[in-house]
C-alpha cells in the first residue's frame, strides 16, 4: 500500500482545491498546533472513520483574551506537519490570521449560557472566539465529522450547540481525555511549567479521581464534592485553585446534589501557567 503524501494548503482556494476531488466522508480535526498524542488520538479515529483527514493549524487570536498568552502560545509547524503525516492526514490546513479572518471581518458568533460559566466566566469571550473559528472552520472544510478532545469538555458543548444553532451538517465527536503517566493530562500549555510545576501538576488528575472516589462511595452533594476537590488541590504548595465544579453534565449548571450526568471540572494555576481538567460522572 503506498502512503499519500500529506498536503499542506494555507488558503481557502487550495483548501477548496484539495476538497474537491477529496473522496468523502471528511473528517476533520481543529487544532492550535504543538501537536501531541491528544491530537494524534483525534486523528488516529478520524483516520478510521473517514476516507479524507483533514487537520487544522492555527492559532485563533479570538480566543485569547490576554496578548501575552496569544504571543507565547507555543508553535512548531515543521514537528506539527511531520506528526501530521506520520498519522496519515491528507490535508493541513495551516492558515495565516488573514486567511481565516479577511480584512473587513466583522461578524463574530456569540454564545449563550453554555459558554457563559466555567472556562466562559473565567476567560470572557473566549468560547465567542472558538464558536466564531470553529464554524468558519466547518463552513471551509465542510466534514462529515469533526473530532475535539473530552479534555475541554465545555468547548465539546459549545460547539455542538453553535452547530446545531447555526444548522451546520458536521457531527461532532468527542474523544477521551489522554493523559501522561502521571495522571496530566496531555496540553500544549504543559511546555511551560518548570520542573517544580510539572511535578506539581498531576495532583489536579488526583483531585478529579479523589471526588470520583467519593461519588463512587456514595457521596452526592455537591458541596462536599467540591471540598473533596479542593483538599486534595490544597496539598500542593505551588497550585493556585481557580475554580473547581461539580455541574450537569449537559448544561453545567452547578449541582448542590449529583443525581444524573454529571461533570467534576477545575482549573489551576501553577506560576503563569493555567490548566484545566475534568472528569465525568455517570
Ligand atoms: P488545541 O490544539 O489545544 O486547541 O486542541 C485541539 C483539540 O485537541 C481540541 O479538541 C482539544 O480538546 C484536543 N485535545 C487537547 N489535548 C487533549 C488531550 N490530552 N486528550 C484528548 N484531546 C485533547
């Protein structure tokens, strides 16, 4: 079997090029770059259930709410395209801020209550920025599927509901959270954390998993769920609690008492670097 090269297009004339004689269905995997096993996981079930793969590289200056996070946002395209096509991917989409954004642009989606708490309050407009990338990306690319991580697990929400809102065809499919040995989960942000930070950071897998323990036990208040989170946070030193939640899974509201799907979720500053994590429940 002879492996196709993978192309790299960076407009949305060689996107639509590459797409016309592509066989379908297409799937496609919307990424920020400094791919890691996370991504190579979406492409790894998108290779499996498409004939075409698509991935996207670009990092969308809408959803950064600080500059100083968008300019050190960490970027390698050549190690990027070299994953892309040891996985396989057909086409690359890695476009410049102008391709996706047009001079002129100056339309953005807005979402509602579901962007509204967690990640949304914490990081105002972010959720505007994905929505608003994300359906470009869907408009340009036009899948069948598109493949986003259970890691950001409010975004998976977000973007099913501007898909279904705005009636876009492309069904979105979440995928499970993979993590490093030690429980963190796999993030292009982890590159920043010293040493101490980096030994520090599982301990938010070990928050997730202690709450998981308690509800598994029995335990269905929320509150002491919360707490639960927030004890085992508080036994590392450098972690700097920014929010943690026990919310319904589907409209991650807070709960006082677990009775359905629920989500356990928390964000944390380690120094200048924030991460997030969640965990199902139910
Ligand atoms: P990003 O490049 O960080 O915007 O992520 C692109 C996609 O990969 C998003 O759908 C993320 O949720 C997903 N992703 C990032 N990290 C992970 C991970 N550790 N496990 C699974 N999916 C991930």
């Amino acid at each position: 079997m002879t492996e196709v090269a993978t192309s790299v297009v960076r407009t949305r004339a060689e996107l639509r090029a590459a797409l016309g004689s592509a066989p379908r269905p297409v799937g496609l995997i919307p990424t920020m770059g400094w791919l890691h096993d996370g991504h190579r996981a979406l492409m790894q079930r998108a290779r499996a259930e498409n004939a075409t793969t698509v991935v996207s590289i670009f990092v969308n200056p809408r959803q950064f709410g600080d500059p100083k996070d968008l300019e050190q946002y960490p970027r390698d395209e050549p190690r990027d395209l070299a994953i892309a096509e040891a996985e396989g991917i057909d086409i690359v989409f890695a476009p410049g801020v102008e391709e996706v954004y047009p001079p002129g642009s100056d339309t953005t989606v807005r979402v509602g209550a579901i962007g509204a708490t967690l990640e949304g309050a914490a990081r105002p407009g972010h959720f505007d920025g994905v929505a608003t990338v994300v359906a470009i990306l869907f408009d340009l690319v036009g899948a069948e599927r598109a493949y986003f991580g259970q890691k950001d697990a409010q975004q998976v929400l977000v973007v099913r509901q501007m898909a279904r809102d705005l009636a876009i065809a492309t069904t979105v499919i979440a995928c499970p959270t993979i993590r490093e040995p030690d429980g963190l989960a796999m993030s292009s942000r982890n590159v920043h954390l010293n040493a101490a930070e980096r030994a520090a950071a599982p301990v938010l897998h070990r928050a997730l998993l202690a709450a998981r323990d308690a509800w598994a036990g029995g335990e269905r208040s929320g509150y002491a769920l919360r707490d639960v989170m927030q004890a085992r946070l508080a036994t590392e030193p450098l972690s700097r609690v920014d929010y943690v939640s026990v919310a319904d899974a589907a409209t991650l509201r807070e709960l006082d008492r677990v009775d359905g799907p629920a989500l356990l979720s928390l964000a944390v500053r380690f120094g200048t670097t924030r991460l997030i994590d969640n965990e199902p429940l139910g």
